[in-house]
C-alpha cells in the first residue's frame, strides 16, 4: 500500500505547475518547459488544438445558421458573455456559459471569461501597448494604492523578449508615455486617420495619433515561422481563431512551443480547487485539483506554482487555500488578498461623420484597428480634478450607402449601390480606475458551483473619479473632432456594468510591504516563496494601456527568477 502511494505521489510529481493556459499560463508554459523543468499545465476547459480546433474559421456569412446573430435562447443561457462585442455565432463557443459558472454580484459586474485551453487568447482584440513610468510610478506620485515594487526599468528588456516572440506590428513613435517596442512593421491609418493624426499633432502639443500596436504577424521573421505561424492575412476573422497562426495567442504560439520541448504534460478538465501549503515545510507542495467531468479529486505536487487562472479566478484559488498558517487565504497575512480590484473604463464613445477626403477610401482590413491615442491628461502635471487619465481608440471607416427601406427589385438595386456614404469616425476611451479597498471579490460563505468550490462574490463598482474622466473624455474629444471639421458628434455614454472592459485586474497585488501587499518584485508570494502570480491580479494600478502584453513580460521575467532560485536551492 505505502508503495503505491509512494509511485502516485511520483507520477504526480512534477518540477513546476502552472494553473490556467491562457495568455499568461501558456507564456509561463513556454519559460518554464525551455528552461528544462518538467511541466503541469492545469487547465479547467476542454482542449482547443490550434487549427484542428476552430470550426468556424473558414466559414462564410451565409454558413451561419443565423448569418452570425445571437438566439433568444444563447441570450438566455449566456445573459453577461453575450453582451461581450465579440460573443457572436461565430466565436460564442470560445465564451463559457454563464449559467453553469454562477457568480454572486453584490454590484453588477459583468464576468467574461473563456474556459479553455488558450483562455482568453483566442477572443483578445490584441491591442499590445507597453507601460511607462507615468504608469508604474502613478500610485506614489498621485497618491493611491501602493507604490510598485517595479520601474520601467525592471521590464523593458522582458517586454523586447516577448515582443520578439510573440510578434508586435508598432511604430517606433518615440513617446515617453508610450515606450516603443521590437516590433514588426506597423499597419498603416487610412486616410482620414491620416488626417485627423494631423490635425491633433499640430494643434495640441502633447496629443498623439498612432498606429495601434496589435499582436499580429505583419511581416513575419524565422522565429515565428519555426513556431508554424505565417503572415497575417488581414481577414479580420481572429475571434474565431487564426488557421495562419496570423495573430499571437497561446494555442498557435506558447503552447505548441512548449510541447515540442517534450517537457508539457497539459490537462484540460482540471479545475484548480486551492494550493495545497504544507505547514511543516512552510511551503506549497501542490495543487488540489477536481476532474470537471469526474468530479474526481487528484493532488499533484511540485516544487514551484504558478496561479496564472486570470485575474479574478487567481484570487479565487488563493482565497480557498486555507490552512492552519493561512486561514484567510494563501499569503493573505496581509488581509488585502481580494481587495484592491480594479478595471479600465470603456464606458465612453464618440462617434462622427467627415465630408472631406471622398476621393478616397478605407484600404483594405486593418486588423490593427486604426489609431490610438496615449494618455494625455494629467501627464507632465495635475490638471484636472480627477486623478489619472485616459486613452483612446480613434478609427475611420466608409461603407456603400444602403438604403433598405424598399422591397423587390427596388430593395435589390438599392443593395447593389456601390456608392460610397461620408466617413465615419469614432473613438473610445480607455480609463484608468483607481484600486480601492471597497472593490474587492470574496468567497461565498454558503453558495458553491458543481465542482464543490465556493462562488465568488464580486463586489465592485464606478466611483466619482470615473465620472469626471469620462465627463472630460467627451469634452476633450467633442473639442478635437471640432478642430478637425467632424460634423454630427454625438457622444454615446454608457451605463454598462464594471467588467464589460474584460481588463480587470488586481486583488493580489505587488508591493514592497508585506502589510499592504501579497507579492514581490518578482510576483512571488511574500509569505510563501514558491508560489507566483503574474496575471492581471498581480497589478497594483490599471495604467490606460491594454495589460496582456504586461502579464507576458513579468511572467517571463518571474520565471527566470524563479529558476535562477530553483537552481540555488532556494525556493
Ligand atoms: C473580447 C476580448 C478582447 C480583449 N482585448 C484585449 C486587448 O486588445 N489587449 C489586451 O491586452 N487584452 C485584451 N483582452 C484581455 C485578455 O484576453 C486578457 O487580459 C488575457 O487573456 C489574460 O490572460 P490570463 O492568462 O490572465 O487569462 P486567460 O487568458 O483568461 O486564461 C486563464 C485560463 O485559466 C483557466 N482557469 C481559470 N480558473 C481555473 C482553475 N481554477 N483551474 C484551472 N484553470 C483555470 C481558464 O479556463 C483560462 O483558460 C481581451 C479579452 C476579450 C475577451
């Protein structure tokens, strides 16, 4: 009997695991596996082998039962993913369904989440912008949260090294906001783009128009070949996965990558219930983990854990790992594990129209999404009554005028008019919230889902800072598009629910202090060495930029500072 314990606990045994195979799982993946550590990826969704696995990527409009539209019935089952722009027939099945993953919302938060080998990386408009120091030294410098344990400094080179990898098309913009990156040739604004690039640039002297920054193969070099990918072929479809390997994400790219290296074992169906803490080592010793379709209960074991589950899952599985040295979570001496949550505000829009510039036309798909505009306020000093800023997208586009009011031969000739209507422009912004101790998630006292782990209750919400950025991004807006000479601005204020902006992060923060903070510099767990966590709830502050490209560069970096550890025998 010993024995066979003793070979179960051997087969379960490995150097790292990593739990969660999304965006920054499978980056950890790729660390650890190259680096030669024998590697559990956990992952609680099904597989979603990259090509093999994207049933509708080939799939013309007419192909769709309902030529791409929701059904009452998908409504129903997935009341908050579906509101999610990119929840449509054909990415629905990349979404869980909201039904069978219950959430208890003390405030309206709308939880999007994809459970599947690869995350949310299939779904991900790919925006990759990197941070600067107005990010990293914000909270210090405006007073809020807890200063970061990191500076721009501690990242660049690890941004350079995922940028390599991954394959960023950027210009290099020389923006002290907007650090430049290794980056593949930018997709180019179309011509009102162009114009309106102009038009700020001249009459504003620290506003911005760029070329998004956007994880796509615009030209690709060998290291993307020798990972099977190919050039993007600009046909916008990458919700429904990337056949050409066109866009990065962890099934066309890490992941692949780590299983060549014979180092990955990956279980699909395998959620992770807490972190097993032995209190006589005074270390983690494994994961706890039920079968989703079993429900059986296995422990596998290794000397270093990654929780890379997404940010509000991640603190999810440290809240529910209790022990006699962790009662209220694992790390949590603090008693600011779950706290601090924040999220960017998306909540604004302005859209518009230009007579100008009709002799010409959008050229072709832009999977980069057009421009974008860095943070502006409050930059260089303090100059409105709210703290931090915001950034923005801003795109052009034209369409065949399309009148279908009428019927028969009519309705048909009127569809068949190739005339072009005015541009339309529109921008929206990208918020900074502010982490507070009054956002927090915490677990259910009584309510568990179908695999016996506590819901989560999220309690999250705007507050008064939110209101005036968004007030201010409106009227900063309204005035450039007025200088440009765009008629017909009409703002579109939305009361959409924290969440929608899929960016939340925070609730296991980084921080110098041990009494206001649960991580390190390097995302290790303060009061437990061998346990990291690089996903969004690592993040002391929001910034305005999209934050994946963030999770990538401190993963890598944690890893190596991990295995450097590991190698010293002290972790
Ligand atoms: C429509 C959309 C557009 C977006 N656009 C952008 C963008 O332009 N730029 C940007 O930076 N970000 C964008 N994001 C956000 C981006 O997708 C996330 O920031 C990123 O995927 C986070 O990486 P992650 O590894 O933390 O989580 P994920 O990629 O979500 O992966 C987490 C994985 O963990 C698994 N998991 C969860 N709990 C457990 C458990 N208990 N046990 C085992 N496994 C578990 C999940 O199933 C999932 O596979 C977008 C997201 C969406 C949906």
């Amino acid at each position: 009997m010993a024995n066979i314990n003793i070979d179960s606990r051997k087969k379960n045994t490995f150097d790292a695991i990593v739990v969660g195979s999304g965006i920054s799982g499978g980056w950890a993946a790729k660390e650890f596996t190259e680096k030669g550590l024998k590697t559990l990826v956990l992952e609680r969704g099904r597989d979603v082998k990259h090509i093999v696995d994207y049933p509708t990527t080939n799939k013309y409009p007419y192909e769709f039962e309902h030529r791409g539209e929701l059904t009452q019935a998908v409504r129903e089952e997935s009341p908050i993913a579906s509101r999610c722009y990119a929840f449509r027939e054909d990415a629905m099945h990349f979404f869980v369904k909201d039904k069978e993953h219950p959430y208890v919302q003390e405030k309206p938060f709308d939880w999007i989440r994809g459970y599947q080998v690869g995350g949310k990386s299939l779904l991900w408009a790919r925006q990759t912008q990197r941070w600067s120091d107005f990010d990293f030294e914000g909270p210090k410098r405006d007073d809020f949260a807890v200063d970061w344990p990191i500076r721009y400094r501690d990242i660049d080179s690890w941004y350079s090294y995922v940028e390599r990898f991954a394959g960023i098309s950027g210009h290099k913009d020389g923006l002290q906001a907007l650090p430049d990156g290794d980056f593949l040739p930018a997709y180019p604004l179309n011509a009102v783009e162009d114009y309106f690039k102009k038009v700020v640039g001249s009459k504003y002297a620290n506003r911005h128009v760029i070329s998004s920054r956007c994880a796509h193969l615009s030209a690709p070099k060998q290291i993307h070949f020798d990972q099977g990918r190919g050039q993007c072929q600009n046909r916008v479809l990458c919700q429904r996965g990337c056949p050409f390997g066109g866009y990065f994400s962890s099934n066309s790219s890490t992941l692949p990558w780590a299983e060549k290296t014979g180092n990955l074992t990956l279980k699909p169906f395998s959620v992770v219930e807490s972190v097993i803490y032995d209190d006589r080592l005074g270390k983690a010793t494994g994961v706890r983990v039920v079968d989703t379709n079993t429900k059986e209960v296995t422990e596998y074991y290794a000397k270093v854990i990654f929780v890379n589950a997404a940010a509000i899952n991640t603190n999810l599985i440290l809240l529910n790992s209790t022990s006699t040295r962790f009662p209220q979570g694992l790390g949590n001496d603090s008693g600011v594990l779950g706290k601090y949550v924040a999220f960017h505000n998306y909540s604004a829009r302005i859209s518009a129209e230009y007579d100008g510039l009709k002799e010409f036309t959008k050229d072709g798909r832009n999977p980069s999404d057009g421009g974008y505009m860095p943070r502006f306020r409050n930059l260089l000093k303090q100059e409105t009554d709210f703290k931090r800023g915001y950034a923005a997208g801003f795109n052009a586009s034209r369409s065949p005028l399309r009148d279908t009011s009428g019927f028969g031969a009519e309705l048909k000739a009127q569809l068949l008019n190739k005339e072009l209507g005015p541009w339309r422009v529109g921008s929206h912004m990208m918020g900074e919230t502010i982490p507070k101790e009054s956002n927090y998630v915490k677990l259910d006292a009584s309510k568990k889902d179908d695999w016996g782990i506590p819901l989560l209750k999220i309690s999250v919400d705007y507050d008064d800072n939110d209101a005036k950025m968004k007030q201010d991004y409106i009227e900063q807006m309204t005035e450039m598009f007025t200088e440009a000479g765009f008629k017909n601005i009409t703002p579109n204020v939305s009361s959409q629910a924290p969440g929608l902006d899929i960016h939340e992060m925070g609730g296991v923060r980084m921080g110098y202090d041990p009494k206001t903070s649960i991580l390190n510099k390097w995302n290790q767990l303060h009061a437990c060495k061998n346990v990291f966590v690089t996903d969004g709830a690592c993040m002391t502050s929001t910034s305005t930029q999209n934050p994946s490209l963030t999770y990538m560069a401190l993963t890598a970096r944690a890893v190596d500072y991990a295995v450097s550890m590991m190698r010293k025998n002290e972790l």
